[in-house]
C-alpha cells in the first residue's frame, strides 16, 4: 500500500470513526456504509463532502452506485486520486 492510499485510508476511518461508534460497529473493508453504518444518502454525501474538502479532490455522484462499502470507498478515492 502506497504513502497516499494508507494515508486516504486513514482519513475516511477518522471520518466514519463516529458513526461506527454510535452504532458499535468495528470499521473494516467490509464494513457496509448504509447498513452497517446506518448512513442514509444524505449522510453519505456529507461524508463525501467532507472527504473532498480532506483530500483537496472533487467526487462525482457517479462513483455513488460503486461504494457500498469501506473498501469500495478507499478504491474509488484512490483511482480519483491517481487520474
């Protein structure tokens, strides 16, 4: 794993780190954004918002049917990251 992407993973689990303990949910690359998380898509793309301030990138909406969960997540930011 490269400097950036242990970097963008550690960003979204301090992102997310509030809803996993709200809702007692250890984070993992499995771990569902909607389901495991609770997050509905308004919460979703705050989430988004803040991780595009985070990382000084721009997210398009349509990476949303892409990421269902963590690691979905950590692949699509890397790939926006890398192009």
């Amino acid at each position: 794993m490269s400097e950036r992407a242990a970097e963008t993973r550690a960003l979204i689990f301090e992102v997310l780190r509030p809803f996993a303990d709200k809702k007692g949910v250890e984070l993992a690359d499995g771990t569902e954004l909607a389901t495991d998380l609770d997050l509905d898509s308004m919460k979703i793309m705050e989430v988004l918002l803040e991780l595009e301030d985070r990382l000084d990138i721009s997210i398009p909406q349509n990476i949303l049917p892409n990421v269902r969960t963590l690691a979905d997540l950590e692949r699509e930011l890397d790939a926006l990251q890398t192009s």
